[in-house]
C-alpha cells in the first residue's frame, strides 16, 4: 500500500459511519497486538481547546527533551495533521506502512463475521501504532467525540486525565444539557489517575468532581492567568508562577489553554518528569496551531479559526475585539447544518461588516445560500458564494484595510489556505 492507497482506504472507510462504544477498537488493537498498552498517555477531552492544549503540551515536553506524540482530531490540513511527533506531522511513507498494517487487521476481523470498524477507530489504531513505533515518551491524545463511548477511551491508567472547557455541542449525540454532556466527557476519568480541569461552568465542575471523587482520583482546577492583553499580533498573559507569556497562539481563549497546559505540565513535574519553569515557559512560547486564530496573510489581515459552536463563536469574537477594536471585519463563514449556528450568528453578526458565505465540503455542510439567508434574517449583511476561492477573492478584494476573518467549520479552512498561498499576498 503506498501513499495515495493508504488515503483512499482512509476515505472508503468512511462509508461505515460513525458507531460509539469500545467493542470494536478493542478487537482492532488486538488484531495490532494492543501496542497501546506501551503507551503513556495524557488523556484530553473537553468542547473546546482540546488541539490547542495537547499542542501546547507538546511544545513543552519538547522542549524538555521528551518524545511527545500528539493524536488530534479531524484533521484539518490532510489526513497526516492527525498525527505528530514533536510537532512534525507521520511521513507519507510511516502513514501508509502503519495503515497497511490497519487495513490488514480490519481484514480480519470481517472475515470472522466482525463488522468493519469505522474511520475514527481506523485513525485511532494508526495513531497508536505509529507512537509504539516511534517510542514516544508521552503520547497527548485527543478525545474524538464526548469521552466514554470514545475510541480513544481504550486507555485504562492515563499519566492524568484532563478537561477543557465543557459546553454545549454535539448534543445529538451527546444530550441536551450541560450536566449530560459533562457526564459523557467524565467518562475518560479512571481510577487512581489525577484529573487536572479548566475552570468549568455551571454544571460541569460539579460532574467531573463528583466523578474524581468516587475515582479517588485526585482533582485540581488549573490556576488562571492575571491579565491577558494583545501586543504586536502576539497574546501576552501574566501567570501567577510563570510570569510574563508571550504567546504565538494569539486568540484570547489561548491563555486559558496555556494555563491549562502549564497546570498538567506540573502536574507531570509532580509525577517524576523533569519539567522546569524555564522549559514552560519556553514551551508555551513557540507553540503554534494551525487554524485557531492563525494569521495566514498580512495584507490584508487574514485570520482563520475554526470556530464553530457557540462557545468558540464568543472566544472568536473576543479576540477579534482584543487584537482589533473597533476596526472593519469582513467574515467568510461556512457551517455544517447540524451546529447551532443560529445562536453563533446571535454572537458574531455584530463583529462583521459582511460575511460571504460557502459550503463545507462535507456531506452534512448547511449550503452557502441558507446561511446567507438566515444572515440577512437575523439582520446581517450577507453574500452566498458558488466556491471557496469566490469568497477568498471576494473577501480579499473588498477588503480596504478591514481585517478578514474564515470561520465556522475546520473542513474549509485547509482551502481557504490554499487559495491563499497561490494568490499574491504577503503571508
């Protein structure tokens, strides 16, 4: 299997949908010799910053001199962003020799009568496979979808067990309130291992203690920082034990990120890793993500977050108004059709002078001309565009000095992307 057969296996695999429960990852890993149980890992789940944390994790045990492994999830720039070491994305070459072997035990599985498994527990299973391979020191993985019923929850003793913000999404799956999708996400807690949380709203806090406690799983809430201010397009944060942050990541949601990421990184200190103050701070600094608030263009601004529930619609929104004021913002904004956008358009149409509208490339994307309409519905100023690269050139053409902005859904920022680096304009 090379390159390209790998990624169509990957594609194909999709037609088995989505199917939560452990069952079938657990005769996968069997068929791969449960390499996972090699593994140390950090265990993330949350609504929102899972990525970010777990890549500003990896930053600082780099930065230490471990082997950081890092599992996020979708991919948003090609099948091979899923997965990292040390910051660096699998080798074509790794990716396809790992997936052979994937493809191989799914091929034996449904010969003994098993249903195939599905493409998330596919990326799952290659993900460990690789990190066995590479004998990572640590591995950062990624919650894919809520927590207990998650593939990724195969994982019996992680190093810690820690939560990012929880709010509401994926409520179809996950249940309508906060207290019910805090009890899914809680799933990942196990016993004896520490829990390390953001700091949690309503419901949410009092879920994840309760499971900590009948766990005997010790609970702390990260500390947050002092003050967060912008300056010459980075995010400055005052910690109370690090100091002084400057950070590349410079959406203002990041500095809760990085006190999170600060607070298991010494929770690891505290479990025998050899983590300075020094190598954290450090860490932080130089942690970059592709897609969260990533200025991909200078001129004009243009900024691409992958904003796309009503929680990251506010942290989009804020950091807009922290880095811009008042300044003109013009938005290129495609959405699935199962997302509340309603309620993100509430949050976000006062942001905008405009938005150009597209439609994802998935198969449950909400088309570019119903969001425009729902737009000027709630009484916005909005343009439906056939194509992504129509709305890159509307967007950069009318832009006049305004700052631009493409959110709503990760699957059309890889595009946005492209279409920026073949245009002319000073990245």
């Amino acid at each position: 299997m090379d390159y390209r057969e790998a990624v169509k296996f990957h594609e194909d695999t999709k037609a088995f949908g989505s199917i939560l429960g452990l069952h079938s990852i657990r005769a996968l890993m069997g068929e791969l010799g449960d390499v996972w149980k090699r593994l140390r890992v950090v265990h993330v789940a949350g609504t929102n910053g899972k990525g970010s944390v777990c890549c500003f994790l990896a930053s600082v045990l780099k930065e230490a001199g471990y082997r950081a492994g890092q599992y996020s999830s979708p991919a948003v720039f090609g099948v091979r962003d899923a997965y990292r070491l040390n910051g660096e994305r699998i080798s074509k070459e790794e990716y396809a020799a790992c997936m052979q072997e994937v493809a191989d035990a799914c091929g034996r599985m449904t010969k003994r009568g098993m249903r195939h498994p599905t493409v998330f527990e596919v990326e799952t299973a290659l993900a460990f496979l690789w990190f066995d391979i590479r004998r990572c020191d640590i591995v950062l993985l990624e919650v894919g979808l809520g927590g207990s019923t998650d593939a990724t929850n195969i994982i019996e003793r992680p190093l810690c067990s820690v939560f990012t913000s929880i709010g509401m999404d994926h409520t179809a799956f996950l249940g309508n309130s906060l207290r019910q999708i805090a009890e899914v996400k809680a799933g990942i807690v196990k016993y004896g291992c520490p829990v390390v949380s953001d700091v949690q709203r309503g419901e949410a806090e009092g879920v994840l203690r309760r499971y900590a406690y009948a766990n005997h799983a010790p609970y702390e809430e990260a500390v947050q920082m002092e003050r967060v201010w912008a300056k010459d397009g980075m995010l400055v944060c005052r910690h109370p034990v690090l100091g002084e942050l400057k950070l590349a990541m410079a959406g203002i949601y990041q500095a809760g990120n990085a006190a999170l990421a600060a607070a298991v990184a010494d929770r690891l200190q505290r479990q025998g890793y050899c983590l300075t103050a020094e190598q954290t701070v450090r860490g932080l600094e130089k942690a970059v993500w592709p897609g969260r608030f990533e200025c991909i263009a200078r001129q004009p601004l243009f900024y691409l977050d992958g904003a796309h529930n009503p929680d990251a619609a506010v942290k989009l929104r804020e950091s807009l108004k922290l880095h811009f004021g008042e300044r003109e913002k013009i938005g290129i904004m495609g959405v699935l059709s199962d997302k509340p956008y309603g309620e993100m358009l509430d949050l976000l149409l006062p942001s905008f002078s405009r938005i150009y509208t597209v439609t994802p490339p998935n198969e449950r994307a909400l088309p570019a001309k119903e969001l425009a309409e729902e737009i000027g519905w709630r009484g916005g100023a909005a343009l439906a565009q056939e194509s992504v690269a129509a709305a890159v050139k509307e967007a950069v053409g009318s832009a006049d000095g305004a700052v631009i902005a493409a959110f709503g859904s990760l699957f059309f920022l890889d595009e946005v992307k492209r279409e920026i680096s073949c245009g002319q304009l000073n990245v």
